[in-house]
C-alpha cells in the first residue's frame, strides 16, 4: 500500500477522540458517507468538530422519520429498524451511491468509505437501555473490493444524551482503527474502546469480511469480546457463524448443557437428546420456540492460565458440525447464566446437567461474594420458570448409580435441597444409557493425544472422522493412516 495514500506514522500513546477524526479528515483520500439513524449524528459530529471534514465528509444524513426512511433503504420484513439487516442496506445504498457519483479516473486515489448505525437509545421510562447495530464498509487499496466491520453493542448508561456521546467515540474509534489498525484485528478491536469507560457500552457481536480480512476468524474475534471483558457472552450458529444472542434467545423456551466438550462424547449427546424430549413434554413449551444451547464457560477455556484457542476452535467446530448452536460465557455460577437469558425471555427455562454440577450448586463456597449468599443465588436461579434435568453418575467403587434421590450435599444444604427437590425444580433423567456411564471426556481426549484405539466408540457418529481428518485435540495419525 502507497504511504502517499495512508500514511504509516503512528500517534503515540492513545490519541483522543478529536486527533482520530482530524486525522482522518486531513488524509486527502479517505472520503465517504455517513448515515446515523436513532440516537443524532453523533459520529459525524466528532469530524465536523475536529476541522478539516470536506475532504472526507461526502454526505450525511438520518432519515429519522420511518417512512422516509423506508422510501430509500426499503422496507424490512418484520417492521423493524434497529436491525442488522437494515444496516446492510443502509451501507449497500450508501456505498453504491458514492462508487456511482464520484469519477474513479478524477480521483483514483480516493479510499471510499460508508459508515452506517441505527440506533435506540434508552426510552423515556428508563426501562429498556437501548441496542444498535454499528458498521463500516471502506477500501484499504482503491483497487480491491471493499472491505467490511459490523458490530452490535447494548447500552448500559441510564441516560440517551450520554448514549449518544458514547456512541460517538465508538464511530470515531471504528473507523480510525478501520484505516490505522486493519492489519491487526485484535488491536483495532480493544482501542475501539478509547475513552469509554468499559461498564458504558456492550459489544456482544462483531464481524469482519472482505480481502484485508481473510485471515480473520470471526469466531475467534467473538472470543476477544470476551477476554476483553466486553462482554459476557457469544453465540455461533449451526453453520459456525457468529450470531447475535438476541436473534437466538429473544421470547424463546431455552434449554442449556454446559460442559467441556473436550470431546464432545456419546454422554454428552445423551444427556441432549433426553433432556430435550422431558422439556418439550413440559407445560407452556413450544418446540417451534425453542432453543437448546451448549455452552462452554470461560473457565473451561483456559490451559495453563491462557485461553488456548485453537482448543477452543477445536470444540466449537465439532459442535456447530452436529448442528448446535454453541454459546461461550463468562458466567461461572449457573444464577448468571439464568439470569442472562432472562434478559431475553420469560418463557420456561432448563437446565441439563451431571450430579457433580447440581452438587457444586449446593456449595456455599461459590456465593460468599453475595450479600444473600447461596440464598440470593437460588432466589435468581430457581424463582425463575427453571427445571434442572439431572443426568445420573456411575459411582466408580460401587458400581451405584447416583441420581437426586440418593445423592448427598453438604448437611447444611439438606433442607434446602429438599425444598428445590420437592417442589420439582430437580427432576431425574431417566431413560439414559448405562452403557455410556464410563465415558469421561478427559480419558478420551488422552486418548487422542496418545493415538491409542478404542476411543472413537466413545463420541457421536462422525466426530471422530472430523477429529482425524482436521487433525482436532493433538491428534496424530499412524504412519499407515496418512495418505498422499
């Protein structure tokens, strides 16, 4: 890339938010469209303000009111606006119009840019903080294909001027690092938050497509999120694509496995399958409402203190290819991760899970940070319209298997067991499979490391193909098992 056309002088330290904008505006071949739909202009702004912008500013414009706005970006099927759709046709419209009216041969430096939001911010009864969808479509080399970075953030603050403001740098911070920090995708991710306070906004989704961005593995970027602290929790589809967790959740009966799914194994697999027929069985669920999510916590993540992420590309693969959509949290206890899909439903819930995760929830030691402590924990985990489907355990010495009739928790914990027990937020897993009772992930996933046989009985049809044929977990084939 020509220095001429971007330049290669980095600012020192963190450059406010005016030094971005003025930086932009004072490059002679950064030029384009802003649309902001739902919260004011508050990108632009920032490059109006800074001075020099009509070398970069082609066009601005909100088209507030809805039929107006419909009349040039089109209807959408559902009537909504703040969509992600909506802001794909808002940057195709608004790319196109600049590729159609500016003379490529007068101008062929020129890096043509749209930068698109549509936006609500927090309505007047403070009762809904607000979401919107944020993307830039822009050239690196004027003789590529564009490139693309789409987000979607939720706004924590409980006010829609200081929303506004936020969003603002958030513009400016976006397309700064679109031009300067392309080439390094978690860099440009983590300064997207340059003076915002990080408990202000929430990116849960993000995106990158185009040439700049081959290399990029959006799932992995959807990990950053996490790391970061940017968010709480990420979703990819069945087709391993990041999605936006409102899109999954929002007004659905859900039913959540958490686990290592390092492998994913038959037991795991069973647990699924039966689980899903007891809740769909139950009162006030609709199959065609109904989501089932395997997550993985952040915890479950780490090696050696450091999230290993070609281990965790490992498990969300072989999970998205037997068709689930996988989420990964940062949510230890099992309280949070209720009460984050109560964000988007208040349909029945449930939960599948193993002996030792129902007795790890009886164990006070999770909840001292608490002022209720385990009582508050099981306020916002039970009280919700919560069932517990709980898988046996085989006892390894006594060959018993242990279900919640016969499993023991803590003595202080008795009553309090009994209580959830009893009144059938604990129900047994019944038809599971005895013979999938000696299968342990960790041994398979030794196993594996190890080439030796036997383990491949062990996991569903075909994720031992996919295993060997991607080379999943440290595998290693036997010289007679590599073919030219």
């Amino acid at each position: 890339m020509p220095e001429s056309i971007l330049g290669d002088k980095e600012f020192e330290n963190i450059p406010s938010i005016r030094s971005k904008a003025l930086r932009i505006n004072l490059n002679e071949n950064i030029y384009g469209t802003f649309a902001e739909i739902g919260a004011g202009q508050e990108t632009v702004r920032n490059f109006f303000r800074a001075g020099g912008a009509s070398g970069t500013v082609a066009k601005t414009m909100s088209a507030y009111d809805k039929d107006f706005s419909d009349a040039i970006y089109g209807v959408e099927e559902d009537g909504r606006y703040v969509t992600e759709s909506r802001l794909q046709k808002m940057l195709t419209h608004e790319f196109d119009l600049i590729e159609e009216r500016i003379d490529r041969v007068k101008h062929p430096n020129r890096l043509f840019f749209a930068f698109a939001n549509t936006v609500a911010t927090i309505d007047f009864a403070k009762k809904y903080k607000g979401h919107g969808w944020l993307g830039l479509r822009f050239q690196i080399d004027p003789s590529e294909p564009y490139n693309e970075i789409t987000l979607h953030i939720r706004f924590h603050e409980n006010d829609a001027q200081l929303q506004q403001v936020t969003l603002g740098k958030l513009g400016v911070n976006l397309i700064y690092g679109a031009y300067y920090k392309y080439d390094e995708p978690n860099k440009l991710l983590r300064y997207l938050y340059d003076h915002i306070d990080q408990d202000k906004i929430e990116i849960d989704t993000i995106n990158f497509y185009g040439p700049r961005f081959e290399n990029v593995d959006n799932r992995l970027m959807s990990l950053q999120l996490i790391k970061n602290g940017m968010t709480d929790a990420v979703m990819f589809d069945a087709s391993g694509n990041n999605v936006l967790p409102a899109k999954i959740l929002y007004k659905k009966n859900i039913l959540a496995l958490r686990g290592s799914f390092r492998p994913v194994t038959k037991v795991n697999i069973d647990m699924f399958k039966h689980s899903y027929e007891m809740f769909l069985n139950e009162n006030r669920v609709d199959k065609n409402k109904t989501e089932v999510i395997f997550e993985i916590t952040l915890s479950n993540l780490r090696a050696d203190g450091e999230i290993d992420e070609e281990d965790f590309m490992d498990r969300a693969k072989l999970l998205c290819s037997l068709g689930h959509t996988v989420m990964i949290s940062n949510f230890q206890e099992y309280y949070k991760l209720v009460e984050y899909f109560a964000r988007y439903t208040k349909l029945r819930m449930g939960l599948a899970m193993g002996v030792s995760n129902l007795i790890d929830i009886f164990d006070e030691k999770y909840y001292r940070h608490l002022s209720g402590g385990i009582l508050e924990a099981f306020g916002k985990l039970f009280f919700k319209d919560l069932k517990v489907y709980l898988y046996p355990m085989k006892d390894s010495e006594t060959g018993e298997y242990i279900n919640s009739e016969n499993l023991k928790v803590h003595p202080r914990m008795k009553e309090l067991y009994k209580f959830f027990k009893y009144n059938g937020k604990v129900v047994d897993i019944k038809d599971y499979n005895p013979e999938h009772m000696d299968i342990f992930s960790r041994e398979v996933l030794q196993m594996i490391e190890e080439n030796k046989d036997g383990w491949e009985q062990m996991l569903p049809a075909g994720v031992s193909e996919t295993i060997k044929k991607k080379r999943l977990f440290n595998y290693n084939p036997h010289p007679e098992e590599i073919k030219d």
